[in-house]
C-alpha cells in the first residue's frame, strides 16, 4: 500500500510540475506551433 502511495504522489507532482518545467525549456504548445519551420498553408 505504501508503494501504490507514493506513487500516486509522485504522479500528481509530475503532473502538476510538468506544463511549468516544459514551458521554460521551450516545449510549450506555442513555441511548438510557431516559428519558422511551421508552415502555414
């Protein structure tokens, strides 16, 4: 039971901290979405 907490603890933190930490490195869905190799047909 232990284990399967800890888990679900390590998933929501994951959860939460990953738009944050993606956002800052520049793999957010604008940066993705925007620039000069997207084509805009």
């Amino acid at each position: 039971m232990k284990a399967f907490l800890a888990a679900v603890a390590a998933m929501v933190v994951i959860t939460v901290a990953a738009p944050f930490i993606l956002q800052q490195i520049g793999f957010s869905a604008a940066d993705a979405g925007s620039g000069a190799a997207v084509r805009l047909d």
